[in-house]
C-alpha cells in the first residue's frame, strides 16, 4: 500500500487516513473491516444512493448538497479520531 505523505511528514493522520485500506476490504467485500479502517466511505456511497433516488422526487436537490454532506462526514470521522488520539 502507498504510505501516507501527510502521515510521513507530521506522524499525524489527515483526513482521507484509511481510506485506501477501506477500499481494498469493500472490495473484498469485507463490510464490518471496510467501516472499520474508514466509515466515511460507507457513509458517502448510502448517501450518494439515497441523494440519487431523492433526485428524482425532488428537483430543487442541487449536487452541492451532496458534495456539502460528503464533506461533513469526512471531517466529522476526522474529528472524531483526532479526539481519540488525545
């Protein structure tokens, strides 16, 4: 796997730590271990599929809202474990 740059430099994670083991699991179909390593990646795709079949109820939905909500998570999960590492 890449090493994270951020992570090499400053010995502290950046907000997308994780993602890339997530993926690999949600390849594997491993969803317990693919929330595990990163839950915003599960997040973001229940709420692109939720955003997508809203879309077609609901016309004043604008993609911002999906790209404002996906940055959310990301940040909050970063939060999150920048609290856990106190």
């Amino acid at each position: 796997m890449i090493p994270c740059p951020i992570k090499l430099i400053t010995g502290h994670d950046c907000p997308g730590c994780g993602i890339q083991r997530s993926v690999f699991s949600l390849l594997d179909i491993d969803f317990k271990n693919s929330f595990h390593f990163y839950p915003p990646l599960l997040l973001g795709i229940f709420f692109t599929v939720l955003f997508l079949i809203l879309k077609t109820r609901f016309e004043n939905l604008n993609y911002k809202h999906l790209i404002y909500l996906n940055l959310i998570v990301v940040f909050t999960n970063y939060f999150i474990k920048s609290l856990q590492n106190l």
